[in-house]
C-alpha cells in the first residue's frame, strides 16, 4: 500500500480542480456588493486619523495614522517621542489610490469609498489648506468624517483668514462626523506684556472674523465633537443652539436641542 503525504494530495488535487488560469480576472464582472468589500479591505483603515505627514516634524512622507486623540500640548521630548511611537506610517497616498488608474469604473466607484469611510485628521489649518490644494471640489464633499486641531485660537483674525483661505476652503466641506480640537490654553501665544487693549481684541471671540467658518462649518456638520478649550466650546454652543443643529456637551455624548448648551 503507497502511503501519499497530505503535501502531495494537497498539490495534486489543485493541479487538478483549479488548473492555472489563462489571461486576466474579470473584476469587473464580479458583482457590485463583492466588488465594494474588496474596495473596503484595500482603501479603509482602523478609526484612527488618516494624516498626509507627522504633526510635529516634516520628515515622514506619505499618508500617517495618528491616535485617536492625539492631544495638543507637546511641551516636553518624551512626550513627543511618544507621540511619534504612535504613529504608523503608510505608502504615499498615490500608492495608496493606485488602483484608481485602472479604469474610469473603477476609479469612480473605489474613489468615495476612500473618502466616504476614512477619518481624515488635520493637524492644523495650513495642514488643511495644504491638502485641499490637491483636492477638486467635488472630492472635497466626499469627505465624511474629519478632525481638525489648532495651535492657538489667536490664529484665526482676518489677515490669518484671508492669507490660509477659510472662505474658500470651508463652503465645500460638510462632513458627517465633525471633531474640533482646541488648545485648553487657547490664547497662550498673547504676551503678558501686551497693551490690554491689543490683548481683548485678540481674545475676542465675536472680534475674530475666521471663526464665523468654523461655526458655519460646525452647522453642516451632522455630529459635531467639541474636545479642548472650554471657553471656545461654550461660545461655539451658543452659536449653533440658534440654528437648533445637533451638537454636544464637549464629551462626545451629543445632543439635539437647545437646553443641551452648557452655561459657563
């Protein structure tokens, strides 16, 4: 009796059920709901932010997952050695979409499934300016989920509008899920030596023309997730309880009328 190791069937039966296929798979012909979960495997990522480049140093190139919250005040080495540790570093984002070069089909169905289910993170709104540059309009109102962190709420007067394009780069932008991070030290930039005067309109939330887009922003937004600086949420709350939107308490539970606004 010839003894056949279960390498050798193994071998065998495959030579003889799935003989070697000649010239190309026909994808396309697969059915639409299959082709979407390969989609989905190949272009979605864990709910972490999807970032062009590292938040705090300009030597990693190619698309970067941040941690979930990612928090704003750096202030020592360790803590930004850390920061980096978490980061996973991914090919260059024209690697990443290659297979949107192989068909017009293709590219138009795979193309909102990158965009649709990834969380887009913005370090900062040159960070954002800088991405959009790359992105058409109609790409642009693809995204659905985005988070968006700032160094300084000082940032935002009018020339700082004019000169990083709020105006232009908000209107096409109406994400699902919104997350609006802020510096508990929001104004730390100002020097206590400052003119009073000078200080107050610089600290002033209704003197400061660029955020009237992130309130406008913040009302497109389905779910919005407020995280930082107090101060800013409470005044944001304020603003969007007008226009009766959802919003929430500042710890992701969100809520949908007007008695949800938190006094100060």
């Amino acid at each position: 009796m010839v003894k056949i190791s279960l390498a050798a069937a193994r071998v065998y039966l495959r030579h003889r059920l799935e003989p070697e296929r000649s010239g190309t798979f026909d994808f396309m012909g697969l059915p639409a709901e299959l082709r979407e979960k390969i989609y989905k495997m190949m272009l979605v990522y864990p709910k972490r932010g999807l970032s062009v480049r590292s938040s705090y140093r300009g030597v990693l190139k190619g698309l970067v997952l941040t941690p979930g919250r990612p928090g704003l005040q750096i202030d020592d080495f360790e803590t930004i050695t850390k920061h980096e540790r978490e980061l996973i570093c991914l090919p260059k984002m024209c690697e990443v979409l290659s297979i949107l070069q192989v068909s017009k089909q293709l590219y138009l169905e795979a193309l909102p499934i990158f965009y649709r289910n990834n969380l887009f993170h913005f370090s900062s709104l040159r960070v954002l300016e800088k991405a959009m540059d790359f992105m058409g309009r109609e790409v642009k109102k693809m995204i659905d989920h985005m988070q968006i962190d700032s160094e300084s709420i000082c940032h935002y007067e009018a020339s700082f509008r004019r000169d990083c394009g709020l105006a232009t780069l908000f209107p096409d932008l109406a994400p699902k899920t919104l997350v609006l991070e802020w510096p508990e030290q929001g104004f730390r930039m100002i020097c206590p030596c400052d003119d009073p005067t000078f200080v107050k309109g610089r600290t002033s939330f209704k003197k400061n023309a660029g955020l009237a887009d992130f309130v406008a922003l913040a009302q497109r937004a389905e779910k919005l997730d407020l995280r930082g600086n107090d101060k800013f949420k409470t005044w944001l709350e304020r603003k969007l309880a007008d226009s009766m939107k959802l919003i929430t308490s500042g710890e992701g539970n969100v809520k949908s009328s007007k008695e949800a606004v938190r006094e100060p």
